[in-house]
C-alpha cells in the first residue's frame, strides 16, 4: 500500500482481520467443483469521531461482493427493518418531557454477529486461489447480512423480557422494578437507551455487551447525522443537523452562499416543460446530481427540518427531467439552509405528553396535474414529532374533498402515533385533529353533500368509519391556523410560523 497513511490503514486492516477471526466468521476449504463463489474486496473509510468522546478513525472493511450472489441459491429473504425516525422523535420528546436519562450505543462489526441459513463460499482476500471462505456468520456486503443481525438482535432482546413494540419493530421496551419504562431503539448498529434511573441503563449495556462486542458512547450526542443537545436545568432537549447541512453545502460549494429567509418564493411556480427540450439544455440537466441532491434535502427534511416539507415536495417531482429552474429551485433551499443550518427542534416545553394533530390541504396546487397537496403535522406534548406533505393520489374536485382526503392521511397517522405513545406507556383517551374546514369536519361525522361526494373513493371514508366504530379517538376542531398549512401551503408567515413550531437555532441551550 503506497499512501501517506498507509500505516494507519494497514492498521485498521489488521483490526478488521482480527475481529473476523475471534468472530469464527469463515473456515477454510478447499473449493468444490462446480460452487458458485463470492468475490470480496476491502472498503477504507474516515468515520468522524463525536466530540469528547471518540477521535476520526480509519476504519477498513471486508465486504462480500453482495452483486455477485444468485437468488434461491445465496439468498432468499434479505428485508431488513430500521427503527422510523418518527419513532426516535417520539423517545426524544418523552426523555425530554419526563426528564430521562439518554444513552448511546455502537454495536462493532454489527453484520458479523448474525447467523446465515444458507452455504456461502467466498473468496479469501488477494493472493489466494485454491483455498476458499465458508462462511459460517454474516458479512458485511451480502444481500441478507442485515437480516441476519436484526434476527439475532431481536431474538436476543425478546429473551432478557424485553417487549417489542407492534407498532415499530426496533422499538424494544420493558417495565423495571421501581414500575418506570425502559427503551431501547434500534438502527442498524447504532442504539438509543433511555431510563429513568442511570443504573437502569448500566444494567442493560451490561447485558448486551456480554453478547455482542459494543461500544459505549455515553450520553447520546449525535446519531445518524443528527445532534442531541440537552440542558438538564431547564428540562430541554434540541434536535439538529448542522454539521450535515454545512458538510452537504461545502459539497456543492454554497457554503459562501448568500443566505434567504424562505426556502421557496411565494411566486414560484414550478412545473414540468411542455416543449421538447434542446440537446443543450438535455446535457446541462445530466451534469448537475439533481437525484441526489434532493435525496440529501429529503433526509434532512425527514430528520429534523419540517419547514422544508413544501419545497421537498415540489422540487422531488422532476427528477426524470429536471430543467434549469428546478435547479434553481434548489440552489435557493441551500440558500436558506445556509442561513439556518444551525436551526432544529426543541422538546421539553409542556410535560403534558398529549397527541395533537393539525391536517389541512392546498387545492389544486399542483400545475401539472391539477392534484392538491396534503399536509399534517403531529405534536407530542408541544414536540412536533411527525409531518408530511405530499400530492394528493387523485384530482380533488372541490376544496371540501381535499381538505376531506387530507384529514384522512392525518387520521391514519395519528391511529398510529397514538398506538405507538401507548405501547410506550402515554395513556391518552382521545386523540384531537385540528382542521380549519368545517365541510369536511361535517363530512367525516356524517354523510352530507351527498351528490357532492359520492364520488370520492371509499378508502378516503375510513376515518368515518373509525370515528362511528372502534375508535372514537379522533376529536376534530376547527381552527383559525394550523401548521399543517405551512407544510402544504407557501405562506408568507413562514418566519413567524418557524418560530411558533418551535423550530429554534440551538444557541438557546448552549
């Protein structure tokens, strides 16, 4: 290896090696006529350490060469789940509303922990050719190495008593002696334990590093590009991506860019170009990484920054032909994320953990399709933990069956968020719904307009069916401002609303 640093990477080769070998990954064999093999190959990566915690490493990795396996014959089942980060959100607004303690950890070499049901022969590292690798555990690179993990991570948890919750698989939970909740959430390889007693959570690092090789990161800080920062004195937890907003405007060099208050203009109005496009402007679009530049805006959107739900959703829809004004589009949310990356959520306001809903809907906003715009947002305890907005699946024909279908795709989400607080021990006896349409508030109690809306698809009833029938835990209200609106309309109070949904910059809790 010819490389300035090649002794830190011939390092992390041999730590790599050595955690295969005490992890009884392979044994070898010599090749039987007629096997498929694997390939393999190494993957070297800088991982950014968390401050006073851990340094950068170099970390290098042996993969499997996962293209390479054959259905039916390497593989069959390779889903895999993720804890949601509505999920995360939710634990983040009960450690902050109940004043928990929070905890992180990292499973080392997380894929070579599960067991693999099928016979698998890969090839060794260079300079080999006879002898090859049975695996006997999973490898990073195979197609069902994820699966394999959470199977045993799953199976080890339901063992020690924990339960899981219905509502999310990688929410783990579990009632100590003193009658308080403990809760383990799950990504992968990274882990989030909150309690209310410290020793509580000792006990359970204790337990999984008697199984699994972990490494204890203490208070949690950051996890999956998102910061954690708390102020135990007044009770505050702040949510935010910073440091990944300015690594991705360093990327596309607006780091120096000037900043805008808004991430889209009141007048913009964008939509897909009518006229053939000249081979100019064909080749103009595929120089620019527009698929994945949005896919960037979209995992921060999902993360912790709500106020881009609007943009995100209009900008999302040209990724087959993006033109020079959708890109523009863009560049402007990178503008005003370069003036508020430092902007994220806060928890810990109100210690009454009630689910609140707020759904409203833009009619026919969008130009193409005519299609309208859903929007919903859902506090826990005044802690916005869920938000969405997206075109609607069919034309509304009037602004009562937009708002109508909206409150809907709000119900279903709330049915579940109020499933999921109550696995987790929030009891509360009615769910409330804000909407700011009184005709569809009368639609979802009782069949009016009859010759209005008989056509509207029978899946958007469902909430008329749950409020009449087994539920009976969505109470709806009008009101004279949601803010679900400002996630599907572009509304020029968008600072001010910023600010209402507790959307703050973190200087307050430093």
């Amino acid at each position: 290896m010819d490389h300035i640093e090649a002794d830190k990477w011939i390092l992390a080769m041999k730590e790599e090696m050595e955690s295969l070998q005490k992890n009884q990954t392979w044994k070898l064999v010599k090749l039987p006529k007629g096997r498929h093999v694997v390939g393999c190959k190494w993957i070297f990566k800088r991982k950014p350490g968390i401050p006073g915690v851990e340094p950068l490493r170099y970390k290098a990795r042996l993969v499997a060469k996962g293209f390479s396996q054959k259905e039916g014959v390497d593989f069959n089942e390779i889903f895999s789940p993720v804890v949601r980060h509505t999920s995360i959100r939710v634990l983040l607004a009960l450690v902050a509303c109940q004043d928990l303690e929070l905890e992180q950890l990292d499973v080392k070499t997380a894929f070579l922990h599960g067991r693999l049901e099928e016979d698998i022969l890969m090839k060794q590292p260079e300079g080999f050719v006879k002898i090859v690798c049975q695996l006997q555990k999973s490898l990073y690179g195979l197609k069902q190495s994820p699966r394999q993990w959470y199977k045993r991570f799953d199976t080890f948890m339901i063992n020690k008593g924990f339960n899981k919750s219905p509502y999310d698989c990688c929410v783990y939970h579990k009632k100590v002696e003193d009658g308080s909740m403990i809760y383990l959430l799950l990504y992968v390889d990274d882990i989030l334990i909150a309690a209310k007693n410290k020793s509580e959570i000792q006990n359970l690092k204790a337990l999984l590093s008697g199984e699994f090789d972990m490494k204890n990161l203490g208070a949690a800080k950051r996890i999956l590009g998102m910061e954690i920062y708390r102020d135990r004195s007044q009770k505050k937890l702040f949510h935010c991506q910073k440091d990944y907003i300015q690594k991705i405007l360093h990327r596309l060099g607006m780091h120096n860019a000037k900043p805008l208050s808004t991430p889209m203009s009141v007048k913009e109005k964008l939509k897909n170009v009518p006229h053939p496009i000249c081979q100019t402007e064909q080749n103009n679009a595929l120089q620019v990484p527009y698929a994945s530049v949005v896919g960037r805006l979209m995992y921060t959107m999902v993360c912790t920054r709500p106020n881009l739900a609007y943009a995100v959703s209009v900008v999302s829809r040209y990724l087959n032909q993006p033109q020079k004004e959708h890109w523009q589009a863009i560049k402007r949310i990178f503008r005003y994320l370069r003036g508020t990356s430092d902007i994220g959520l806060i928890y810990g306001t109100n210690t009454n953990c009630c689910l609140t809903g707020y759904s409203d809907a833009d009619y026919a906003a969008d130009l193409d399709g005519r299609k309208s715009i859903t929007g919903y947002a859902f506090t826990l305890g005044s802690c916005l933990v869920s938000w969405k907005a997206t075109l609607q699946s069919s034309v509304a024909l009037s602004t009562t069956e937009a708002e109508y279908m909206a409150l809907t795709e709000a119900a279903k989400e709330g049915i579940w968020l109020k499933g999921l607080i109550s696995d987790l021990g929030v009891k509360q006896e009615h769910a409330l719904i804000f909407c700011d349409s009184l005709s569809a508030i009368c639609l979802a109690k009782d069949q009016v307009h009859h010759e209005r809306t008989k056509h509207i698809d029978a899946r958007y009833h469902f909430i008329k069916s749950e409020k009449e029938s087994r539920f009976r835990k969505l109470t709806l209200f009008t009101t004279q401002l949601t803010c679900s609106q400002k996630l599907s309309l572009r509304a020029s109070s968008f600072t001010a609303w910023t600010c209402s949904m507790l959307i703050v910059g973190n200087s307050s809790l430093r």
